[in-house]
C-alpha cells in the first residue's frame, strides 16, 4: 500500500487542479483579451453582449471636472463616458473602437472622456493625463488625446516623455511655450483629480471602465462587435 | 529529509494554485483591464506571457506539478526521484530569474502572482540545494 500511496496522492491533485481550473474557466467570462478563448456567438454576425447590461444599475457620482470633455451632442440618446488611463495598453487597444462607434453611431452617439491615471502602475500616466488636460486648456484635448494613444507604443518606454507631448503639442498647433507651463499647473491638476474624484464615487477600479446612460457597461462587453449590441440595445430602449 | 521532501510537495501546490490562477486569468483575459494594485495586464498581455501559443502560466503549472510529483514520490522512497527533482527545480529557478528580469527591465511593471511564482521556485531551489548538502553518506 505504502508503494502506491504517492500515486494515488498524485492522481488526487492533479484531479483537483484539472477540477478547479474546469469550474473556474466555466464561472469567469472570457474578455477582450485576443488571447482569451472567447466562446463563439450564438449565429455568426450576430453577437449577444452579456445579458447583464440592462440590470446594471444607474449610478450618478460626484461630478468629475467641469466642462468635461465631450463629443456629440448633448440630446444623443446614448452617453458613454470613459475612465481612462492613456499608459493603460487596454485603454490603447479601446481607443479605436470608440471611434469606431463615433463613426457609426453619429449623433446618437455622446463620448465624455475622464482623467483615471493610474498611479503608481503606470510611471507615465499622469504626465500623459496632465498633457491632453493641458491641451484641453488651449481647446485641443482631443487632438492630444488621440495622438497620444495612437503613439502609446511610442512613448510608454521612455524614461522622459516630456518633450514628446511637447513635440505633440507642436504637433497639433498650440503655444508649446504655454503647454509647457499649463502642464504643472494647478488647473490641471485640479481637472485630474476631479475626475478621478468622480471614478472613486463611481466605483471605478480600471481602466478602461465605460458607462453607458450612467450604467456601467461590462468589461466583456467593450470589444467593438458586443459594445456596438449593447449601444444599439440602449437606442432601441430610448425609442431610437 | 524527508521533511524537506514534504516542505517542498507543499511549496510546489501553493505554485499549482497560483500558476493554475494565472493561466485561468490569462485564457479568460480577465487581469487585461488595468488597476491600480497591479501591473498583471502588462505583464500577461506582453509576447513573453506566451511560449509557441501557450501561456507560460500554463507551463508553469505543468512544471509545479512535476515538482509535487516528485517531491512526493522521493518522499515515498523512491530514490530516483529526488535525483530527477534537483536539475528541474535549478531550471525552474533560471527561468524565473530571467522572467523577473522581463518585468524589471523589458515590461518595467511586476505582477504579484509572477512575483509569488518566483518566491516559491527561490525556496524550492534552497531545499533541494540543501538537500544535496546534506545527503546522508552512503553505507
């Protein structure tokens, strides 16, 4: 008995580990991750966003910096708000897809973007944030915005990333002389932490974390073809 | 010896329960959304988080599990067993030096699971390194 007592342990665990890896991989939905095994739609073309969208509930917060950023009118049926970080790598890859949704949904479609930097995980998220805020105060976040995402891979490695924004901020025509002093300014910092002040009182807890019409849209939910189902369900609930 | 033999089956299941965690999060995506206290995403979605399409985490717990295996068999007398146990154990621990390095220097963001992982190889490789020192003589 003895002789095969650490077979039979063997076996135990490796049945326990096989077990729990089978219960766990069933009861986690998978994500956006390109690596995940995403389960395949039900029908081809038409793919169902998680279920659980329509009973999240609707959450108000404290108010995040005044104006925010927006795009699209403020009668769009739809409102999606995100809480960004632009070192965040999802946020990157989520970035072409809110635009993606802009370009298909036009003035149905509202974007309000707000400041969630991460700190300390990402070294570079703040002064990333305070660039596009710093452009914001010039009228240009946007520009900023969408050149520093679309240049994440660019700058993230950087040791200094300071004189890239200011190259962006050259870039995108502003007084690179006033950027340069409205990045440590108090404004700014103020803009920042208002938002991330909003986050907290939303529950925010990563990036990117998206509300559509004050409900908070899964994180499974935000690939382009499931975001794109859950906008169109939140038109057809609006009459739309 | 033979306590260190269990002391080192013990160690290789926390590494299955975390490895096993890690290669759950990865296939599911779930640690891909960034947070605050971790810097997983980076990590687990970088092109060092996966070997010829497999997740690393997965090969980590196949290796963990080797270890258990025999650590538990070498507990059970058989000899060979622990002979087979020291070459794996310093392999496990030059893998994890070089992906502790990754975090540091290439992905410059650490992921407390990888970190854990590390933690548990670096221990094992002390007992295995003792247990060769203090081999008994043979008669």
């Amino acid at each position: 008995m003895k002789r095969i007592l650490p077979f039979i342990i063997i076996l135990v665990v490796l049945a326990a580990a096989l077990t729990s890896a089978w219960y766990l991989t069933r009861t986690i939905p998978a994500s956006q991750n390109p690596a995940a095994n995403q389960p395949a739609p039900a029908s081809p073309g038409s793919p169902q966003a998680s279920p659980e969208q329509s009973q999240s509930p609707v959450v108000t917060g404290i108010p995040g910096a005044d104006p925010p950023h927006v795009l699209g009118p403020a009668n769009a049926p739809v409102r999606l708000e995100e809480f960004g970080d632009f070192e965040c790598p999802p946020c990157g890859m989520f970035h072409p897809i809110l635009e993606q949704m802009r370009a298909e949904f036009g003035d149905k479609l509202q974007l309000t973007f707000r400041e969630f930097p991460l700190v300390p995980t990402h070294q570079h998220a703040l002064p990333a944030a305070s660039a596009a805020e710093a452009a914001g105060l010039q009228g240009k976040f946007w520009e900023m915005h969408d050149l520093i995402y679309e240049h994440q891979n660019d700058w993230k490695k950087e040791f200094d990333v300071r004189p890239i924004f200011e190259g962006y901020a050259k870039q995108i025509g502003l007084d690179v002389e006033r950027f340069k002093r409205d990045v440590g300014s108090d404004a700014v910092a103020l803009r920042i932490m208002q938002d991330g002040k909003r986050g907290h009182s939303l529950g925010v807890k990563g990036t990117p974390t998206v509300f559509l019409n004050g409900r908070e849209v899964s994180f499974e939910n935000l690939p382009a073809e499931k975001l794109r189902v859950v906008i169109q369900n939140e038109l057809r609930g609006a009459g739309q | 010896m033979k306590k260190l033999y269990a002391l080192a089956a013990l160690l290789s299941l926390a590494g299955i329960a975390d490895a096993l965690y890690l290669t759950i999060e990865h296939v599911t995506g779930q640690t891909v959304r960034c947070t605050i206290l971790s810097g997983c995403s980076e990590v687990l979605s970088s092109q060092y988080a996966v070997v010829a399409g497999i997740p690393l985490a997965a090969v980590g717990a196949a290796a963990y599990f080797t270890v258990f295996s025999l650590a538990t068999l070498a507990l059970f007398g058989y000899d060979i067993a622990g002979k087979i146990l020291t070459p794996l154990v310093v392999a496990m621990f030059f893998v994890s030096v070089w992906l502790f390095y990754l975090q540091a220097f290439v992905i410059r963001q650490f992921c407390q699971y990888c970190l854990f992982s590390a933690a548990i190889t670096t221990c094992l490789l002390v007992i295995v390194v003792s247990l060769r020192w203090f081999k008994p003589a043979a008669h």
